[in-house]
C-alpha cells in the first residue's frame, strides 16, 4: 500500500522503491539528486547493451541499483519513471509496461505528452495509476526552484502526493497540468523559442564564421543570442525534436515564426518603414500592452546591458571600440518572435509563473528588453530598412526559419538530425565556454528575479 507521506530520512526498509526506465542526460539527472538526498532504493536501466557501463558508472553510488532491463525495474518498483525520447515512447511502454507492479504509480519524463499518454493507456494495465511529470529545464541547469509540471491524470489524491514526496528533494515550484494543457503551454514557452535560436546558429554557421568574432553580435542582447544559440546546440538534437514534431501547436508555432520573419524581411527589401514600423507596434501593442506614443518603461524582468556584457563569449567588449554600446542590429529574430506572438494571441507573461523553462524567461526578457524602450525598437527599425550591414545575416536567417519549418511539418526526424547535427559541428569548439557562461546567464538571471519580487 502506498503511503503519501514518505521521505528519504525514513528507514531504507520503509523508503519506497524508485524505479527509472532510460538513463540519459535526464534520467541521470534524476538519479543524481535523489540518491543525493537520501533515497536508498532507486533501481535504474537503460538499453540492455549499456548494461555493463551503466553498471560501472555506478559503482558505489550510495542508493543506486542497476538492472539489466526495464522488466527487472518495473517489477519491483512502487514508482517508474519513463525518461525516454518522445519519438520511442510507444515502443518503450509497449515493451515494459506489462511488467509493472500492482499498483504502481507510473510517470513519463516526455517533453510531449500526446504520445505518452496514448502509450500509457494503451499498454499499462487498469490497476497501475498514472502521474506524470516534466522539468522544464535541461539536465545541466538545477531543479532547485524550477517548475516541475505534474499530470494526475489516472490516480487518486494519495499518489499525487506520494509523487510530490519522492520529488519535494528537488526543492521545485510544483505546477498541476492536464496532458492536453501541457503540450500547449510547453508550445508556447519551447517551441518557437527553440526554433529561434537553432535558426540563428543554422544562419551563422551558413556564414561560416562566429558571430561574436566578426565584431557585431557581442554585448548585450547580443550575449543572450549567441550563448544561448550555442548552449542549445551543445545539447541533443532529439531534446528538441521530439517537442517541435510531436506537439501539433508547436509546428503551428513554429510556421507562424518563419512567415513572420520573412514578412518582416520582405518589408525591409522593400524600404517600407512605415509599414514595418506599423506592424511592430501593433504587435508591440498586442504582447505588452503599450500603445503608441507610450514609452514602455523600465525593463522589469530582466538583466543590464552592463551586467550582460560580463558573459560575453571569448571575454570581447561590448562592441568594437570598447565603449560598452553594442552595434545596431535590425534584430529581426526578436521582431519575428513578438509578431510570431502577436498574430497567435499568445501572452507570454502568462507562462512566466506557470511553466517557464530559463531559456524562455531570458528570450522573454530580451523581447522585452527592446520593445519596450522606443529609442531602441526604432533604431532596430531604422536599421532593418536603411543599413545593409546585417542584410546578409538576416537573409540567411529568414532562409534558416522556412528550413526549420518545413522540416518540421515533413515530421522527419532524420532530417532533424541532420540539420541540427551539421549546425552543431561548425560551433562545436566552442561548447564547453558557453555551457560556463550558459550558467552563469540562467543563475544571474534567477537571482535578479528572486531579489525584484
């Protein structure tokens, strides 16, 4: 019988058993912190074939079982989390649900939940209750503080906080989701989001030099762009593939993106600045509530240029003459992305709160940062219909975006890969540096909001 109020200071004999399918970067995260805080029973499998080296990488790890497949954990775990791709959730499932215990509680660590639901309730019997859950963040960032997304969607009250037992080590911000809510709101704050970023890295590796080094995109926003660019790109491609092709409100998303950065652009070629000033304004209007001939105020949610240039990639200055003031940009991503999502009547702010992954509250903030100061949102203007200096870049970057999103409405994850994979091999080099400051970015950024409210 499950007991809701357990905890990893109880006896071992009394501690539950914790069972995890899948032992990648968050599947491993997952072991990490709890056998950290003191659960003593958790059993672990991958692959078969990875048997013997996950064996040996946790080798007298305090708590940590290692099995050779998922039947041996889900016969005698009381609770099993599947942390396994999106794409192979249904074989997976199929595979080992019909081993669960009686009356477990099963969980899914998908970064979409239409398939996971489809296979749970297709392959695990009547009397295993389902809650299911996902960190909206990566395996490098700590959970201390995040949102933790939980699914009650087939279980009494008395497991749902078991669940939140097990996970109350992790120190998270809970957030109660149905499945159908979930991949809605995880459209809105990953989706596009990501598409954005993979478009810039795909146009700056088309120009076959690092940005940062050409003298342009250093300081400031610029910071944001390119060290969160490169963090996504040190990641596997199937963390984001899975989101952008499974979820239906993502390739919706992710289409509305490139048609407005190419409508954008297409009002540059022509010279029309005021109709592109006209259309930036309405959709500044529409996301921030200003209207015009308001000025948008103090930036609220978000960091200093000042503070920003500290985690300049290479430790360049913040532009070519050192004087702090970053170089015009048209800035076309960040007009996309608040056109993107003003034409879908998607509020941002309203996923702050409720799920916002770090990489969103940083590309939220840098929207902000610019749409709300006039000064700069007309020189991002100014600079998209009159210097050519960034033409070239933003030509490659509308060419990127119709890339990414036809690859994604072709739902072919191979071809995902390819594109992610060749993108990520020209910055390689430079992971390790932008993972540091990728860090150092989202920890900034935490602190600066905890200490505004």
């Amino acid at each position: 019988m499950i007991s809701a109020n357990v905890s990893p200071s109880d006896p071992t004999e009394q501690q539950p058993t914790i069972g995890l399918i899948g032992m990648g970067a968050m599947g491993s995260m997952y072991a990490k912190y709890l056998s950290g805080a003191g659960w003593n029973k958790i059993s672990v499998c991958d692959r078969p074939e990875k048997f013997e080296s996950l064996k040996e990488a946790y080798k007298g790890v305090a708590g940590i079982t290692v099995h050779p497949d998922g039947h041996a954990v889900s016969r005698i775990s009381d609770f099993i989390m599947y942390s396994v791709e999106a794409e192979y959730i249904d074989k997976v499932v199929a595979q080992y649900g019909p081993s669960t215990k009686l009356g477990a509680i099963v969980a899914g660590q998908t970064s979409v939940k239409a398939p996971e639901k489809e296979a749970f309730e297709k392959y695990l019997p009547p009397d295993v209750n389902i809650v299911s859950l996902h960190s909206m963040h990566g395996p490098t960032v700590s959970p201390v503080g995040q949102p933790l997304v939980v699914i009650q969607h087939r279980a009494p009250d008395e497991c749902l906080h078991f669940v939140e037992s097990i996970f109350r080590c992790f120190h998270p911000r809970f957030v109660y989701l149905t499945y159908e809510d979930h991949d809605l709101v995880t459209a809105n704050v990953q989706a596009v989001t990501h598409a954005a970023f993979l478009t810039m890295g795909t146009a700056w590796a088309a120009r076959r030099s690092y940005p940062w080094e050409r003298n342009q995109y250093v300081g400031g926003i610029e910071t944001v762009k390119v060290n969160i660019m490169l963090r996504i790109y040190a990641n596997k491609w199937h963390v984001y593939a899975g989101l952008a092709i499974l979820n239906p409100s993502a390739k919706v998303q992710i289409d509305t993106y490139s048609s407005s950065a190419t409508d954008l652009f297409k009002l540059m070629l022509a010279g029309d600045a005021e109709a592109l000033r006209d259309r930036v304004y309405a959709a500044r209007e529409k996301v921030f509530g200003i209207r015009p001939g308001e000025e948008g105020g103090a930036n609220t949610i978000f960091l200093t240029e000042d503070v920003l240039d500290q985690f300049t990639i290479g430790g360049r200055p913040a532009s070519p003459t050192g004087t702090g003031t970053p170089n015009t940009n048209s800035h076309l991503s960040l007009l996309a992305m608040v056109d993107c999502w003003a034409r879908l009547s998607i509020q941002p702010f309203d996923h702050l709160q409720l799920a916002a992954t770090p990489v969103f509250r940083m590309w939220i903030g840098v929207a902000e940062y610019l749409f709300r100061s006039t000064k700069r949102l007309d020189a991002a203007i100014h600079t998209a219909v009159h210097d050519v200096t960034y033409r070239s870049d933003d030509l490659e970057f509308v060419i990127a975006a119709c890339g990414w999103s036809q690859c994604v409405a072709f739902g072919d994850f191979q071809l995902y890969k390819e594109r992610f994979e060749k993108t990520a091999s020209f910055f390689e080099a430079r992971f390790e540096e932008a993972n540091k400051l990728g860090g150092a970015m989202i920890k900034a950024i935490l602190e600066s909001n905890s200490m505004s409210k």
